[in-house]
C-alpha cells in the first residue's frame, strides 16, 4: 500500500514535469516558427505600405516609415507646414508663418486666435509634424500609366487557349507513356526527362529563328507562346506520368475486358482518379503564363496591344519612376498567383509532391 | 504433368500476342505522338540548330552571309576572360544558393514534421507562397526592402547603405524553397513511425535521429531537390516558373550570353556559350548522379511493369 502510494506520486510528478517540459518545448517551436515566418514574409508588408506612401516620401530623410504627410495648418486660407518647435512650455505643434534666419513667426493651431507667435531660433533646425496618410494614389497613377485591363485579358486569354492545348497533349503523352508496352519506351522516356535538364538558352535562337520572318513569321502574334503547349510541357507530362502509374490497373484491364478502348478507359477511369494532379498541372501552367516574360518580351515586343501582364509591367519599370508605384507594381503581378495558390492549397500543395518522390 | 505441359502447347497464344502487343505498342505511339511531334520539331530540331549555329559566324539579321567557321567560337571562350569569369562567377552562384536552398528546405521540412507545430497548412502555404511571386514582383518587393532595411536597420547604426544587387542572390534562394521543402516534408511523413520507434528504444537522441534515420530515408528526396534546384540555376525547365528580369539576370554567365546574343547578335558565338554552359552543368549533374550511390538510399527497384 506505501509502496504504491509512492509510486503513483513519482508517477503523478514525472507526468506534471513531462507535460511542463511538452509546453515549452511547443511553445518554443511555434514560437520560433512565427519569428521565422515574420522574418522570411517581411519584406511583403514593407511592399504593401510602400504602395500606400505619398509620393516623395522616400526621399524625404526625416519621414516616418508608415505613409505619412506634413501636418498642415490652414490660417487665412495659406496652408501652413507645422513643425516640432522647442519652448519653455515643452515641444510644441506650430504651423510656421513667416520664416526667417533669426526668428520665426508661428501660429498655435490650437489656438489660431492668439496671432503670431514669435521664437528665437533657426527654423530649419526644427523637424516637420508628420500624419498618418495612406494614400491611394499610387494606383491610380498606375492604372493611368499601364494598360492593365488589357494587359490583365490578354493573359487571361494566352492562358486559356494554352491551357487547352497543354492539358489535352500532355494528358494524352502520359497516358501513353503510363500505360503501354512501347519497345524502347524507358529510353524514349529518359529523353524526355533530358529535355526537362535542357537550358532554354540553347534553344532560344533557333527556335527564335522558327518563329521569326525567315520561316513561320509568327512574331507579334500570340502563336509563338500558344502553340508549343499543343505539344504538351515535358515537366507536366512527367507529373502526369507518375500520378497515373500509381493507378492500379486492376479498374482499367475489368473495363478493357467489358471492351471499352484505350480512349475511354483514359477518359472514364483514369481522369476521375486524377483530378488532383491534372488541377496541379493546369495551375502550374497558369503560373508558367502569368509569370512569364522572356517569350512575351521577344515575340510581343512589337505589338503592344498582345502585351501580356508580367512584361508589361516589368517593362513599366521604366515609364513609373516613383518607388511607390513599383511597388504597385509588384503588388499586382503577384496578386493573382498568390490568390490563386490559397484558393488551391488543399489539393495543390498535396498532389505536386506525391507525383514527384517517386524518381 | 505432361498433361498440363500439352495443354499449354495446345493454347500457344504467342502469335496472337505478339499482334497485341504490336496493336498495344502502335496506340502508345499515337498518344505519346504529339510530344514526339514537339520533341523533334521544338527541341531536337533546334538543338541541332544551336549545335551548327555554334559553328559559323551565324547573325540573325543576315543570314544568308553565314559562313561555317568551325571550333573556332570555343577556341574564342577560351581567350574570352570576361566569359570566363562569368561562368565562375555563375558557379559559384550555384555553390552558394543550391546548398543553401537546399538546408534551409531540409531544416524547415524537419520542424514541419514535428506534432507540436499548429496550423501546418497555413504555414506551409505561406513558406511555399514566395516560390510562386513572379521574377517581376520579386526584384521591385527587393529593391523596396533594401530602402526600408536601410532606414530601419543600417542608418541607425550608422553602417554605409546596401548597394547593387549582390543580396539579391540569397534573397531570391531564399524565397524558392517552396518545391523543394515540399518534396523533403513529404519525404519525411512517409517515414514509417516503426523506424523511430526502434531508434529510440535504441536510445537515439532527437539529433541522432535526424541524421541516422530521417537523413538517410529522405535521401532520394534530397537528391531529386538537390537535381531540380542545379536544373533550374542552370536554366532548365522548372515546376514553378517565375520568369525572368528583365536586363538583369541572376546568373552572370547566363547575362553574359543574353548580352552576346541580343546586344551583339552574335548568334553563334552565343550558342557556343550556350554550349559550354550546358557542357558544365552536365558535368555537374552527372558528377551528382555518380556520387548519388554513395549517399542516396534508394528504395528497392520494383518492376516498373515493363514500363
């Protein structure tokens, strides 16, 4: 009986000191994961209040970092900077009148009726008043600039009509590659994968040359971006491939048995299995197009009304000057993908991992 | 015995199968046709292109004045010191962002796996989510984030302001471990809980168990990181394009060739760039595939079904 009354009282004391050393240890770990997290994310909230700064904030070296303005004063129709000033009373608010080297005439804003003050001292040593301004303005200086609502359709357009072609094709090769006795199909398949290792640097000439007057003459169309996803993307067909294989095919040889073809097996068993994965891969090829610059900027450059999103903006860089408005800027090319990877995430994040770890 | 034995000569269905396999064979093409169509048109065709290109003093604006000038555009690479140092520089690039991609992918992905974390999904979208923000975004969100670091952080303690873009090369490393960190988490979940199990009763530590259990089962992960990430330095294709920016590029080599192809036109020249780039990171990748044996675990191969 003592014996098992002591043993229950360690027990009780390890399990206490157990679960006080479980929480600090949770607690830490949570802990460092947000300051963490704080740190990697950090430079997106300085993006989202630099948009909101007035315009030349950047510049001025005693400015606050929120969006801020100089605290005015409207005396008799003359708005008036107010400044920090030094008096025997403490610091305080006065809107400056007349300036001068010596002394300088202020106006108490609290207190407009009492006239000009005067105060000894050099004006310009005194710090301005600042408030607190977001401002708007930055977009709309740059929705006047850009042409963003078409810049935004003409995307939105690419994307689809791409998306078409890439998901049918590659659909289609990964099939083939997933489920058919092909002499050789591994080789075929390896070369497929080198094509991935490929730099897009080697074959930017030639097929810049393809698509150029001396051949296709397709430049300043949209052909060059959207028809070589009518050939299937060989990273989607690899995901593809993978997430088909692990299919058991015990479903498609019961249906090949009931006759049902190659075509309708892909369609009616295959595809509903694969759902997740083909949303991964249409959404990877919608980031591939809202993203990408270097084909938009080589083939669209001479048609500014193909101009896709992510060019057009980037290209801005040299026609909004201001800081602020880059940061709009920024704000809106990544507006969508983010939006879009949230709206996804359940399903996205799952399914672009399972189809890859398996090499 | 030799009852079944004739049975089975009875049924030789070897004829009729090989027909099938050849129908089976002859549908696969169909569907794999339309890459095959787009292998040769769009990548082999080109890359033969690229490989005479690299050949002959080719320029875009007349090429009917195109002459065959054989190695001489390699032998021109290797008296090229601004190339060259390019190309070292774009090395050692890579020396610095893949390896630190890859750890603090590999770290984040082993605090992931601990039960303590709450609100893993949210978290693991809001690390993956600077994977996917366009090239365009991220050099304006840096440039920004260079100002406010310099009033909040060197200004008040007096240091020079940052300069130039040398920053940006671990900020964007940084910024791209979404794959990858995703492909260890993964990786690391599938650890069978047995494993750890027998590792602690063994009396491994949390440390030893990291790199004694976790490191060696998620080595295929690692590695297939490891071969994407150096992919995607080098310019290959990669599972979350963010584009390019424009007259800047991360890669010195690869502005070097950019510059050699739209400034100068000199198409051959740069395709012979383009070659040797592509020759180093073969060499790189091969190397890694060679060293894979010694530290990846595979798993046992199964039988691809015949694939």
């Amino acid at each position: 009986m003592k014996f098992n009354r002591k043993r229950s009282s360690a027990e009780g004391h390890s399990r206490l000191s157990l679960r006080l050393w479980d929480f600090t240890g949770t607690a830490l770990l949570n802990l460092f994961m947000f300051l963490f997290l704080i740190a990697y994310l950090s430079p997106l909230p300085f993006m989202a209040i630099a948009s909101l700064t007035p315009k030349n904030q950047f510049l001025d070296a005693n400015a606050p970092i929120l969006p801020s303005t100089r605290m005015k004063f409207n005396y008799e129709g003359k708005d008036l900077i107010v400044y920090d000033v030094p008096t025997e009373d403490g610091a305080k608010h006065w809107a400056l009148y007349k300036p001068g080297r010596k002394s300088s005439q202020f106006i108490d804003p609290q207190n407009p009726q009492a006239g000009v003050i005067t105060w000894e001292g050099s004006w310009r040593t005194l710090k301005a008043v600042y408030e607190l301004a977001p401002t708007l303005d930055n977009f709309r200086e740059f929705l006047g600039v850009t042409k963003l609502p078409l810049w935004f359709k003409n995307t939105i357009l690419v994307a689809l009509i791409s998306e078409v072609g890439v998901l049918f094709s590659s659909i289609a090769v990964a099939y083939g590659f997933s489920r058919f006795r092909i002499p050789g199909i591994k080789y075929i398949f390896l070369l497929l994968i080198a094509t991935i290792m490929i730099p897009s640097n080697i074959t930017l000439v030639p097929t810049y040359y393809l698509f150029s007057g001396h051949m296709l003459n397709w430049i300043g169309t949209w052909l060059p971006l959207i028809v070589p996803h009518f050939f299937g993307s060989a990273i989607l067909i690899f995901l593809l491939r993978q997430n088909f294989k692990s299919i058991p095919r015990d479903l498609d040889e019961a249906a090949m048995l009931d006759g049902a073809g190659p075509l309708r097996i892909l369609i009616s068993i295959i595809l509903p299995q694969s759902v997740p994965v083909v949303t991964t891969v249409a959404l990877l090829h919608f980031f591939y197009i809202w993203n990408e610059t270097r084909m938009s900027g080589l083939y669209l450059g001479v048609a500014p009304n193909l101009q896709m999103i992510s060019f057009g903006i980037q290209r801005g860089q040299s026609f909004f000057f201001t800081p602020e408005a880059l940061m709009v800027g920024a704000l809106v090319a990544m507006a969508v993908p983010v939006l879009v990877l949230f709206l996804s995430q359940r399903f996205f994040m799952q399914d672009m991992i399972v189809t890859q770890i398996e090499k | 015995m030799a009852v079944t034995y004739q049975t089975r000569k009875a049924v030789d269905v070897k004829a009729p199968k090989r027909t099938r396999l050849q129908q089976e064979a002859r549908i696969g093409w169909l569907f794999i046709a339309p890459w095959v169509i787009g292998f040769i048109l769009l990548k082999a065709l080109p890359i033969l292109a690229a490989l005479v290109f690299s050949l002959t003093d080719f320029q875009m604006l007349s090429p009917e004045t195109t002459s065959f000038v054989g190695l001489s555009n390699y032998i021109r690479f290797f008296g090229d010191t601004e190339a060259g140092a390019s190309l070292f520089a774009s090395l050692s690039y890579f020396l610095l962002t893949v390896p630190l991609e890859l750890i603090v992918a590999l770290v984040l992905a082993a605090i992931f796996t601990s039960e303590r974390l709450r609100n893993k999904g949210f978290l693991r979208t809001l690390i993956f989510m600077t994977s996917i923000i366009p090239a365009t975004s991220i050099f304006f969100i840096f440039l920004g984030s260079l100002q406010y670091a310099d009033r909040l952080i060197f200004q008040p303690l007096n240091l020079p302001p940052l300069q130039g873009f040398g920053l940006l090369v671990p900020f964007m490393a940084l910024w791209s471990i979404g794959p990858g960190f995703l492909i260890m988490y993964s990786a690391m979940e599938s650890v069978p809980g047995e494993i750890y199990e027998a590792a602690r009763v063994d009396g491994a530590g949390p440390f030893a168990r990291f790199f004694y259990v976790t490191l060696p089962m998620v080595s295929p992960a690692i590695f297939f990181t490891l071969v994407v990430n150096l992919t995607g330095a080098f310019g290959g294709a990669v599972l979350l394009d963010r584009g390019y920016i424009l007259n800047f590029s991360l890669s010195p080599m690869e502005e070097y060739i950019n510059n050699t192809m739209f400034t100068q036109s000199d198409l051959g020249y740069a395709s012979a760039l383009a070659w040797v780039t592509f020759a180093v990171m073969m060499t790189l990748t091969i190397f890694l595939f060679r060293s894979a044996k010694n530290w990846v675990h595979f798993p046992e191969e199964h039988d691809d079904n015949e694939i």
